[in-house]
C-alpha cells in the first residue's frame, strides 16, 4: 500500500511540475546583426543552435531560455573578414566557442503575444544582463520566437579599437518544436 500511495504521489508530482521541453530548429531559426563599421552597416549571422527552451503562456513563472549559438559559424559574406572575425581579437572561437543566452526572467508585456526577457549573455567569457521584448506565435508542436535587441561589442571585449561601432543590434528568430 505505501508504495502504491508513493508510486500515485511521484507520477502526480510530474504531472504538476512537467513542462513542455523544446529545442531549437536549426534550419527554421536564425540570429542576424548589424554593425557599423567606417560608417557602412556590415550585416551578418550566426548558427549553430542549441539548447532548452521551457515556454509555457499560462506558466511564465515556469518558463525559461537557455540557448547557444556558435561563435565559428559567424558569416558577413566576407570570408577573409569573417576569420579575423572569429580570432583573439573579435570572438576568439577557439577559447570560446558558444554565444549563450539565459533567461532569468519572462514577463508579458501585451496580451497580443508581446513578452520581455531579461537574463544574461554570455559572450567571450564576459556575462553581461540583457533584456528585451520578444513575441511568440503558437506552431504545430512549438513556437516561434522572434526578439531583438541592442548591445555594446566593447562591454564583451570584441574588436576593441577597431573601426566598427560600439552599439550592434541583434536579430533573433527562433523555432522551437517539442524535444
């Protein structure tokens, strides 16, 4: 009997603590940036992703990000910019070789889909906090997130006095289907 009992009280404890699992889609997600540089916005991407998303609308308490991004899959179209790009200087892919975002927080900012994530990015091993607004369109089996946001290259030790801008703004587009 008492196993019984301890048998109904674990299968009811993942009843109530379970949440959806998801991961992202590589070929349906993307990460875009622009940057200045000698005054002449230089676009570009990463990929590579990776990780747990846990999303639930009713339950944002309870949700959470924790993706990746390779810092070696870097592409601006240029491929000699692109290595200098992935060198000591700039991401230096070999000692760091992921982009993670983590979230600490999620909020609904409107009830048409518009949410904020606040957490932390963690780039070249500099941890810096970040938040932005973000919005969330229901897929068979997943989501799609969509965000951007705004940061300073130089807070994470990227390009120090080079010629781009301090401030690049980030795109992200990410489908995530259930794992």
């Amino acid at each position: 009997m008492i196993r019984i009992l301890t048998v109904l009280l674990f299968m009811l404890c993942l009843a109530t603590t379970g949440k959806a699992q998801y991961k992202p889609v590589e070929q349906e997600s993307d990460l875009k940036f622009t940057i200045k540089n000698l005054g002449f916005d230089v676009e570009g991407t990463l990929a590579g992703f990776e990780g747990n998303i846990s999303f639930d609308i009713q339950n944002l308490a309870g949700s959470s990000f924790d993706v990746t991004v390779a810092a070696a899959t870097i592409n601006t179209g240029n491929s000699l910019r692109d290595d200098h790009l992935r060198g000591e200087n700039y991401f230096d892919a070999k000692n760091y070789p992921k982009i993670r975002l983590v979230s600490e927080k999620i909020t609904l900012l409107s009830k048409s889909g518009t949410y904020r994530l606040s957490g932390k990015l963690t780039m070249k091993g500099v941890i810096k906090p970040v938040s932005f607004p973000f919005t969330v369109v229901a897929l068979p089996g997943g989501y799609n997130f969509k965000g951007s946001f705004k940061i300073n290259r130089r807070y994470f030790g990227i390009g120090g006095t080079s010629t781009l801008a301090d401030e690049l703004e980030v795109n992200i587009n990410v489908t995530a289907k259930k794992a």
